[in-house]
C-alpha cells in the first residue's frame, strides 16, 4: 500500500478512541486520506521516511498530526521531542491529543513545540465536536508551511 | 462544551491597525467570552507586556497571543523569536494573524515556533468568520498551561 501522501496521520494505540476519531472525521467530510500509526516507533518511521515509509518524501508533509502521549514502544514525548528538532519535520503541525490531566505533559508538549495540546473529553458527543472544530481548524482555516520549507536552518528572516 | 479544567482564557492582541484591533476584539468577546482581551499596537509593547515591564507591570500572562506581522519598532517575527526563545514564555502558543501569503513569511513563522498561521481575510465576512474559527478552536477545545500567578 502507498499510503505515503497521508493529509491526516493519527498516532494512537487505543482501538476505542481511534474508532471515535475516525468517526468524527468521517462524518465532517474530513477524512479523505488518513494513515494510522499505532506506536511512537511506527510514527517516527513515517515522519523522518524511515522502515515502511522509506520511499515516503519529506516533501509531502501531512497538513495535520494527532498524537496521543501514552504510546507503545516510543512514547508520545519522545515523538514530539524528535520531530520539533528536526529542522525538516518541525514545521508540520502537531496537535497533542490525550486523556492525560497532568500539568507536566501540557507545559512540556508545548515547550517542545507541539502546535497545541487537547485533552480528550470523556463524552461521547464532546468528543465528536472537539474533533470537528480541531479539524476545521487545521485543515481549512490553519496556513501549514510552504512545501519545501523544511530546510535546513540557518534561513532566519 | 469547555473542557473541565479551563476557565476563561486570557488573550494577547498585537495590531496595528486599529479597526482590525477592535473588530478582532469585539469579535472575540461576543462569541467566546474570554475573561480579558488585552491589545497592543506594536512589537516593543507587545515583549514589554508580555515580560511585565514598563507601564506593563500589572499585566496579566495571557494565555493566548495573536500576532501580526508588520509591525513598528518590532515586527511579528522578532516578537514571536522572543516569546519562543524565553523559557517563562514559550509554553504560550502564538498564533500569527497576517495579511501575508508570501510562503517564505509563513515558512519562518513556523521557523520561528509559531503554533498556528492564519490569513487575515480582508472582507468583513470572511474576517468574522476566521475570528469565530480561531476562538472556537482555541478557548473551547485547547488546553493552555496554568498561568504562574506573581
């Protein structure tokens, strides 16, 4: 399969919440192309065209990136720490998506540099609407960086 | 519809252009009800506010900044340089409202560590509606850091 284009990758590891998200996608119009990773070792191979996604190019970032923290393998920390450092996969948006309540995981998310931080509300129907506004957000109404922006620092303005 | 743990959000206006500022701001009263929407009219303002100095000194830390670019005496991108480069600062996202298009503006910004980028649309309606998209997004579903009280 050359699932290499994904405009949506939703890294999550609980088959609960990924049927919910899919769902809310879906049912908004918002799920054209959406590739699941479903551990942190497994999202990093597709961020940095590694394993699976070695033909993938870093020249076709997603537009958006749902990361749940609680992960298998890598953690969602480690993803977010690897990918915000890296000059040619900083500037894809990365929106933390997690049921953690902990204060330490929201500052860190951000000083990390992930593009925001929600908490997964436990209601079903919340849920589904917090997925259709963060997907309007993102997909319509957010400018993702130019293609080919990924380049290596040192262009500063 | 607010997640449990959020209470009114604190928001950071820089603008300077003042019927985008007071659009902006009536906007975002009407529809989120945000505790308090602050506004300043160029990038010195905008770094002293945010550190507290100068006639800045009661500020509240704002839990969101949105940002233009084209700025006196400091522009966009110094202003988000700094906010991201201080660590009592960075955790606070930013979000850049700009006419601008150009991909190399927005490429920086995103550089620089800017959470978001929206275009700032020049007719009135679709104005509105960005405005509408932003709070709604950001003070219903986003979870900001606590705000250190001093």
């Amino acid at each position: 399969m050359k699932a290499f284009d994904a405009e949506i990758l939703l890294i999550e590891d609980n088959q609960d919440d990924l049927d919910l998200t899919l769902h809310a996608l879906k049912r908004e119009n918002l799920a054209n192309n959406i590739l699941i990773a479903r551990d942190g070792e497994e999202a990093l191979d597709f961020f940095f065209c590694r394993g699976n996604y070695a033909e993938r190019n870093f020249d076709a970032p997603p537009r958006l990136v749902l990361l749940d923290l609680k992960l298998p393998k890598v953690n969602g920390i480690e993803v977010l720490q690897q990918v915000k450092s890296d000059p040619r996969t900083k500037s894809i948006p990365v929106v933390v998506l997690t049921s953690s309540k902990e204060e330490l995981d929201l500052v860190r998310s951000y000083n990390l540099g992930a593009n925001s931080y929600i908490q997964k509300p436990v209601n079903f129907t919340e849920f589904r609407q917090t997925v259709k506004h963060l997907g309007l957000y993102w997909l319509v109404v957010n400018q993702p960086a130019p293609q080919g922006a990924c380049e290596p620092a040192g262009q500063e303005p | 519809m607010k997640n449990q743990n959020m209470s009114p959000a604190e928001v950071l206006l820089v603008d300077d252009n003042p019927a985008d500022l007071d659009l902006a701001r009536d906007l975002l009263i009407a529809n989120e009800h945000p505790r308090q929407v602050s506004a300043v009219t160029d990038g010195e303002d905008a770094v002293a506010f945010l550190r507290r100095e100068g006639r800045f000194t009661s500020a509240q830390r704002p839990d969101l900044i949105i940002l233009d670019l084209n700025l006196p005496r400091k522009n966009g991108w110094q202003v988000l340089e700094e906010v991201k480069a201080d660590p009592k600062l960075r955790s606070t996202p930013v979000v850049i409202f700009s006419t601008s298009e150009a991909p190399r503006d927005i490429g920086n910004c995103y550089r620089l560590g800017a959470n978001s980028y929206v275009r700032k649309p020049g007719n009135l309606q679709d104005f509105m509606a960005v405005i509408q998209s932003i709070g709604q997004f950001w003070f219903q579903n986003a979870c900001f850091p606590r705000r250190e009280e001093q």
